[in-house]
C-alpha cells in the first residue's frame, strides 16, 4: 500500500470516527441540557392525561399533546417505553387512527401515573411495571369510551370485552394474562 493510500484510509477513518464521536457528544450533551422532569412539567401531564380522558383526539392534536410528546421523548430521568398491554391494543386489536390515538392516551395515562408514583423505570420492578401496564390500559379505555360516545364506529369487540371485565373487577387479572411483549 503506498504512503498516499494509507495517509487517504486514516483521513477517512479518523473523519468518520470524528463525525461519529460529535454525533454522540451533541446527543448526550442534549440531553443534559434537557434536564430531569420537572414538577410543573409533571403537573402539565397529569392535566393533560385528564383532558385526553374525555377527548382524546383534540388533546393528541393540540400543542400540549404535540408538546407531550417530545418531552417524552426527551425527558432523560423517566422511561416510558411501551408494555403488554400497548402491544395487545398493537396486536390487532384497533387499527388506523384508532391505534394512533390509544398510542398517544396509553403513553399520556403512563407517563401521569409514573409522574405521580414517582416511577422512574418500571421495569426496574415487576410489580411497578404491572402497576404502569394496568394504569396505561385504564387510561386507554377511558379515551376509548370517549370516541366511542362520540362515534360507534369506533367500537371494537375485544376493547369492549375489556371494559365489560373492568366493570366487573376483573380487569387486572385480565391484564396480567395479557402475552408478554416478544424480546427484541
């Protein structure tokens, strides 16, 4: 290999380790600047949750929502990721903008409740990530119930079955048997 192809493949090299060391820098520094949630961020997402309980499309829509959702995305102290009971309402069960909109209630409905539990990672602890999966699936059929008096169209049986077992207390059980999310 000549001194002039070696002298290009370190160029190279060491350009594109740079862009990528930048690239993670900019990322964690971000992030730092972004800082730990606050408690009148806290309080917004509580508020928040209520509102897209009784209209959930509108709150999904709004700046608050759209404000939402980059904060949880952004937010370094809290995660939020997704759990069986978002892959059950995933697996089939609605569809389109339906599933859009029960995303967005389910990850709203999460976040409050990890807010006012003081919950960081759920899945540090079994029995905090099945607390979050029920409250998230709460949250879900409360706005599904929402569009639902707003539009029968939106019904969907297995959401239905749901409800009947909330009705009736058996909702929690219902959700611990729902199928694990599969590993990545």
């Amino acid at each position: 290999m000549t001194f002039f192809r070696r002298f290009k493949q370190f160029f190279v090299t060491g350009l594109v380790t740079s862009f990528v060391a930048c690239g993670l820098l900019s990322t964690g520094a971000a992030q730092a600047e972004r800082g730990p949630a606050t408690a009148e961020e806290g309080e917004r997402i509580v508020k928040l949750a209520a509102v897209a309980d009784k209209d959930p499309l509108a709150a999904m829509s709004s700046a608050e929502g759209r404000w939402f959702q980059k904060w949880a995305d952004d937010v370094p102290d809290y995660m939020f990721g997704p759990d069986k009971g978002v892959f059950w309402f995933h697996n089939g069960v609605a569809k389109g903008d339906l599933m859009r909109v029960l995303r967005f209630h389910h990850t709203v409905s999460t976040a409050a409740f990890q807010l006012q539990k003081k919950i960081k990672d759920p899945m540090r602890n079994e029995a905090d990530n099945e607390a979050k999966t029920l409250a998230g699936v709460e949250g879900v059929l409360r706005a599904y119930e929402s569009l639902v008096a707003k539009s029968p169209d939106n019904r969907v049986p297995a959401i239905d079955d749901l409800i009947a077992a909330r009705n009736k207390g058996g909702l929690a059980e219902l959700v611990k048997k729902m199928p694990h999310m599969p590993s990545r």
